[in-house]
C-alpha cells in the first residue's frame, strides 16, 4: 500500500519513510510547505492543515505536526516549536533553562485524511533537555534532546536508534494500527 505524506521537511520524510518500508509500505513524498496557523495545542495545528489541505490533494493523505513541551516552561515552545526554532533556536532554550528543570516531552500529532474522514494519531517521548548542544545527525531540537532512558541525544542517534522509540514513529504505529484494523 502505497502512503502520500505532505510534508516540507526532508528529515520528518526520511524518518518516517524508512519506518514505514520495514512495514511493507511505501511513502510517497508530496513535497509541499502549507501554512500553519497558531493554536493553543498541537492536535488543532494538525487538524488546521489537514482541513487547509484537504481539496487542494486527491486520495488518502496524512500529515504531522510536532512540538517540544518543556515542563518548566509550562509547555513552551509547544505549538509555538517552528517559529521558536527559527528565532531563538537552541541555543535560546539552553540559556532560558539556566538553573531550571530540564524535562521535556515531544509530540506528535498525525492527521489523515481517507474515504472515512479524519483521523489523529499521536506520539509522545519523554526525556530532558541536555546541558549543551550534541550530535551532528537529526534536525531541529535534536542536539538537545534526550529520551528517558538514554544517554545520547538525537542528534548523536544514527536514525535507526532515534526511530527506535521516538514520538513521531509512536504516532505512526498507531496510525498503522488504524490502517491494519480497518483493512
Ligand atoms: P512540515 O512541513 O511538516 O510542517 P516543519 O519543519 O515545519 O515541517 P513542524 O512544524 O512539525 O515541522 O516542526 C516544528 C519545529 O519542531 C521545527 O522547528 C522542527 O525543526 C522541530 N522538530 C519537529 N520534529 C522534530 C524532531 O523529531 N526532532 C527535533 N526537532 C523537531
């Protein structure tokens, strides 16, 4: 079975692409950058775009949103993840977290679009937010990022390892879950 995933981001493509071919599906890559408007959670920026999207593709599609929650920041940059990246970046989030707590948890949310209407799958990972920027692989909050349980960052994680528990493939799963059930 063949997957359309809209998405601008080479690296969410890879990710997900890679884990879907070790299930026996294939993804097709619709390279696109949509719009995405500002909300109070990431399920509804999900939702935004898939409904921004829905006439303007044909057939079955998904995408995803994510966002980093840090708990001592009540939750930012959570939705506000994009624009946080490119303005402050990581080097930002490291020096707001002087002193601070460093718990964090990423979120995934896939909306899908088919024959039977919407659907959201969602994907968490705990973790911390390390004490200086490491690793060289991954995007965004990568270099900062730690999973419970591990001691490197995503961005020392080859993408097997960073795929191995992240939140996006747990969103997936439960995607696939959906797809095998209703098959
Ligand atoms: P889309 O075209 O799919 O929307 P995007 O890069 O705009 O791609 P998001 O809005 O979902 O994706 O991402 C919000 C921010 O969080 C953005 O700065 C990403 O670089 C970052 N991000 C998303 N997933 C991440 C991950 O797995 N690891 C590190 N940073 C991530």
């Amino acid at each position: 079975m063949k997957l359309d995933f809209v998405t601008s981001n080479s690296h969410k493509y890879e990710e997900i692409s890679h884990y879907l071919q070790e299930k026996g599906y294939q993804c097709r890559w619709v390279r696109m950058k949509y719009e995405e408007i500002q909300a109070d959670t990431t399920e509804e920026v999900s939702m935004a775009s898939l409904n921004a999207l829905e006439n303007l593709i044909d057939g079955p599609f998904f995408l995803e949103d994510t966002g980093l929650y840090i708990k001592s920041l009540n939750g930012f940059p959570g939705p506000y993840s994009s624009y946080v990246m490119k303005s402050i970046g990581n080097e930002g989030i490291l020096k707001l977290l002087e002193g601070m707590p460093r718990d964090a948890t990423f979120i995934t949310v896939v909306s899908f679009r088919d024959q039977k209407g919407k659907h959201q799958f969602r994907g968490e990972c705990k973790g911390g937010i390390s004490m200086e920027m490491r690793g060289k692989s991954g995007f965004g909050y990568d270099p900062i990022f730690i999973p419970d349980g591990e001691k490197k960052t995503y961005a020392e994680m080859t993408l097997e390892e960073k795929n191995r528990n992240s939140h996006r493939i747990r969103a997936m799963e439960s995607f696939l879950s959906y797809l095998q059930e209703k098959s």
